[in-house]
C-alpha cells in the first residue's frame, strides 16, 4: 500500500480514465488511486472496475448516485483516504490537463520541502496554460489575483485543482462545514489551511486543456467562485 492516494473524480470520462490511471501508475514512485465516480452514464465506471483486476489494491472505485459537484466528490475521497493509513491525498483531474508526471513534484513538496499543502500553480512563475482560449486564460488568472487581492491568502493560484494535502491538514479542516461545490471548494480549502496556520508551497506546472471528452466548467462555477469569495472573506469560516 502506498503512502499517497490520489483522488480523480470522474463523470463522463471514458476517453481518458484507463490512460490517466494508467499513466499514474507508470510513474517511479507507487501512488494508489481512487476514482470517485457520479453515476457516469457513458460507462467510466465500468472501465475502472475493469482495470481493478489488473491493479488489485491499488485502484480504488466509489460510485455515487448522483453528480453533486467536484467539491462533495473530493470531500467523499478525502474522507475515504483518511480512514485509511494515507499520508498524503492529491486531487487530479482525469483528462490530462494535470501531468501525472508532475505527482512527485507535489509530493516531495509536502514530504521533503516542508509543506503541509503543495498547490500544482498554473501562475506562481508566469502563466502556464496550453490550449486554453484567451478568455478563459484571463478569466482565471485575474480570479486568481481578484481572491488573493480579497483574502490575503499568499497563494498564486488559488483556484488550481491539482493539489497534494498532508493528512493532518485534512484532518484539521472540518471537511463537513465546507460550504462551495464548484472553483470556491478549491479556494475555501486553501483559505481554510492557510488560516490554521499551515504551510503551503506552490509547484510550477503547465496546465493544459483536455483534447478528449467535455468541460465541466460553468456559468454557475465562476458566478460561485467570485461571489462566494467576498461572502467567505465577510462572514468568515468556520474553523
């Protein structure tokens, strides 16, 4: 069993889940998997269990009934690793836009280089996006800046997904009073750790966009993330 698991979350993603598992288990270091699945009605599910007689405990599946948003995925995965003995937790998406080949910079982050979160930054050295149309680019990278501007939270990219969290990070951060679903889970969660006090190091990485499948990405996500933001920073969080 390997210290880290690695959470993808899928819906519709049968054109890249057997290769991004498979890509990740071609890595040097040995990183378990599990695929948090919303009821895919293309079949991703199926796959997976497919590729579990090939990699037995290693791959990992949980089924949900429903598609609840990337955040209550996450926080099902998470709950799922710490019941176990995992030291890290990394969130990855299933359609390339994370490199697998980057697990181990965001590992070695938190196992070596003293942090207790290592975010995968698209914008700590430039801007590091491929594929990507112009709008979008602008649209995340000035979030990025607009929530850092809000919260004073010292991260680049706070909105990336490609994230590696140390077990005593999750376990402080009270995963059941997380209130966003969409790109705001990704902030609150930073927010959250930083406010507790951890360390978080940033990972330059390139994003690139997915070539297979659809985006998940909507009108709804971006509207959560910029509201929700100054809501969070007014209120405040439950620690």
């Amino acid at each position: 069993m390997s210290d880290t698991l690695v959470i993808i979350p899928t819906y519709n993603e049968k054109e890249n889940i057997e290769a991004i598992i498979r890509a990740t288990f071609d890595q040097e270091k040995v990183f378990d998997i599990l695929v948090v699945d919303d009821n895919s009605p293309d079949g991703t599910a199926i796959i997976v269990e497919n590729l579990q007689a090939e990699f037995p405990n290693q791959l990992y599946l949980e089924k949900r009934k429903g598609k609840n948003g990337l955040g209550t995925a996450y926080i099902h995965g998470f709950k799922w690793g710490l019941e176990r003995s995992y030291d890290y937790i990394i969130e990855m998406d299933a359609d390339f836009s994370h490199n697998p080949n980057d697990l181990i910079r965001l590992y070695n982050s938190c196992a070596t280089e003293g942090g207790d979160v290592s975010v995968g930054s698209r914008y700590s050295v430039g801007v590091n996006v491929v594929n990507w149309p112009m709008h979008r680019v602008l649209l995340s990278y000035f979030a990025s800046k607009y929530v850092r501007f809000i919260t004073g939270i010292p991260v680049h990219d706070t909105t990336a997904g490609f994230v590696c969290w140390s077990r005593k990070v999750l376990e402080k951060i009270q995963l059941d009073k997380i209130k966003f679903v969409g790109y705001a889970f990704q902030i609150e969660m930073k927010y959250k750790a930083w406010k507790h006090g951890f360390k978080i190091n940033e990972v330059s990485v390139i994003f690139t966009d997915r070539t297979l499948g659809e985006s998940k990405m909507s009108g709804g996500i971006v509207y959560e993330a910029l509201f929700g933001v100054i809501k969070m920073r007014l209120k405040g969080l439950p620690k």
